[in-house]
C-alpha cells in the first residue's frame, strides 16, 4: 500500500496530467504524460447553456429537486446516496449561490453547510458526514441536477411530449428520433397500496431499450423501496416492488436507453 505521502504526490502530479514514474522525482521531471480518463457519460454537452443564476424552477436542460431522500449506502453509517444526485451543479456555479444545495435530516430540520462537515460528490451521487453523522437520518437534499444531452456526436436539444417531465433528448438531424441512442426521460406519479405498477412511454419505442434505470422519490415517509422489472418491451414495463406502497405521494423517475 502506497504512504500518504505516495499516494499525495500521485494525485499533485495526474492532477498536472502526468503520470508518475518515482515518488522522488519532481514533476517538472516526469517524463511520462497521463492526463485523466474521461467518458462521453462525464461530458455535459449543453453546459454552455447552464445560466449562471439557478432558474426559480425545472426549466430547459436544468433539472430542481426539492427535498430529495437519499438513502444510507451499504456498510457504512456515514454515507448516503441517490440516484439523481449524479450530475447535480456543482453549489458554486455560476454566480456562486443561488445553485447551493440544502440538505435536511429526516424531521425537515435543516443542516447547514458546514455541520458534520458534509460534502456532496456530484459525480458518484454521494452526500457524505466526515465528523460524525447528525441525528434524524436518513436526509434529503435539494438541488439543481443537469439533465441534457451528454457526449460528443449528437444533435443538442430536446423534442417535448407535451406533457410535464417528459421529454426525448434530439439525437437526429434532422429533428427526429435517432434510430439509435434514443434516450427518454420522465417521471411518473405511483399509485398507493400497490405491490407492482405498469408504466408506459409517454412514445412507443422502435425496439426494446438497452437499459431501464428507475429511481423511487419518496416524500411522504422514510421508508425505502427496492423493486424488480419485468416485462421490459418498446411500451413499457412492470415495476414491482418490495412491499406495497404505504400511501400516496411516490414518484418515479424513469430513464430509458436503446
């Protein structure tokens, strides 16, 4: 295992785009480059249109979340996390305020900045307490989430269904549906008391989907529910869940790739 002071002088100098060769050389004398990896996933292809003040609500590739629950991650008791809060705006965007996110323990009471010392990795989706976790977990968070296109080789823009949360990112272009790399996104109010739900597109597919990704937004109590999917074809798909749901006020957020 490396030192701390190993490991320090590897992140100073990848940090340079260098790699490293000897923990006693300086940078400057690194013979080898080696800049960070990076995926088309990690490029937001409409950040140029992220403004610098965060908009009063969801508006254009700018997606608010308001008291979003995250839940504890397995073996630990520090940290939690939530799908959604991958690809949230980074708290001193633009203006350098108004993107801040709040974060509140499970009594609605907030935590402000600073307490416990929690931090909010946006890549991985991760808010964790580095001294200590307050009382009251789970918590929520609420913040601004980039959701448009990401990657080089699309078309930039979105095609709306009509309908509130429900759009396809434009991959053609000529403004119609790719024949591949179609991705739509939309949310879904569930019903109560029920153990499985159908969820159709709000638009028929051309082919099944790649992938499904679900994520339950729970605002009416701390419980938390796992679930399966089946019957994935180009209309839809069956949600069923781990239990039945406990009352109103569930909503899906649903992102599907072919």
């Amino acid at each position: 295992m490396p030192t701390t002071a190993q490991i320090a002088d590897i992140l100073f100098k990848k940090q340079l785009g260098l790699g490293t060769t000897s923990s006693g050389r300086l940078f400057f004398n690194e013979p080898i480059r080696g800049r960070s990896f990076v995926v088309n996933a990690q490029i937001w292809g409409q950040s140029d249109q992220i403004p610098n003040t965060a908009p009063a609500d969801t508006s254009g590739i700018i997606q608010k979340l308001v008291d979003y629950p995250l839940a504890l991650v397995a073996g630990t008791s520090n940290s939690f996390t939530g799908v959604l809060l991958q690809d949230a705006i980074p708290f001193n965007w633009g203006d350098g305020t108004s993107y801040n996110y709040t974060v509140k323990d499970s009594t609605t009471a907030q935590v402000a900045f600073g307490v416990n010392d929690w931090v909010v990795d946006t890549e991985a989706g991760i808010l964790m307490f580095n001294s200590g976790v307050p009382a009251n977990m789970p918590p929520t968070i609420s913040f601004y989430r980039y959701s448009g296109t990401k990657g080089f080789g699309v078309t930039t823009g979105y095609i709306t269904t009509g309908s509130a949360d429900q759009r396809y990112v434009q991959t053609g272009s000529t403004g119609s549906f790719a024949t591949t790399g179609q991705i739509l996104e939309f949310s879904t109010t569930l019903s109560s008391g029920v153990e499985s739900q159908i969820i159709n597109y709000p638009r028929a597919l051309s082919s099944n989907p790649s992938s499904v990704t679900c994520e339950i937004e729970n605002n009416v109590d701390s419980l938390i529910y796992s679930y399966v999917l089946s019957s994935v074809n180009t209309g839809g798909f069956t949600i069923n869940f781990s239990d039945y749901l406990s009352s109103t006020g569930y909503k899906l957020y649903t992102i599907v790739s072919t």
